[in-house]
C-alpha cells in the first residue's frame, strides 16, 4: 500500500507535544535582575503533535544509516 505513513512516538518529547525549556526571564526587582525560569512549549520536532512520521532511522537503526546514500538521495 503506497503513500501509507507511519507515525512514531515522537522522541524529542516522548509522545506528549511538550518540552520543557529554560527562559531568561527579566526581573528588574530583582537584585540579580531575573533568573532562568522552567516553562512547558510545543515540541518543534513534532509541531505539538507527539507524533511524528517515521522515515525509518529509528534510534536504533543508526547503524543501518549510510551516508553516502544519504547525500545522494538514494
Ligand atoms: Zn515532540
């Protein structure tokens, strides 16, 4: 069947649409004039989705990956 996706947990946030990342936050009240603050943010890998397509190079499949195929697009 052609033209059938198959989706995988997305790895960068483990299926859940979200990471967590550290922001700068500016805080002029503050003697150290602000600090890192942990904020929740759509996963760019998947767009939020927790999934994404699976092209084949699992992590456990990076043996299989050749570049020379790669940089030659097949
Ligand atoms: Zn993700």
């Amino acid at each position: 069947m052609s033209g059938f996706q198959k989706y995988k947990e997305c790895p960068e946030c483990s299926g859940t649409g979200r990471v967590e990342c550290e922001v700068a936050v500016a805080d002029f009240g503050a003697w150290r004039g602000g600090e890192l603050r942990l904020v929740s943010v759509d996963c760019e890998n998947c767009d939020g989705t927790g999934s994404v397509v699976d092209d084949g190079f699992d992590d456990e499949n990076w043996e299989d990956f050749d570049p020379m195929v790669a940089a030659h697009g097949y």
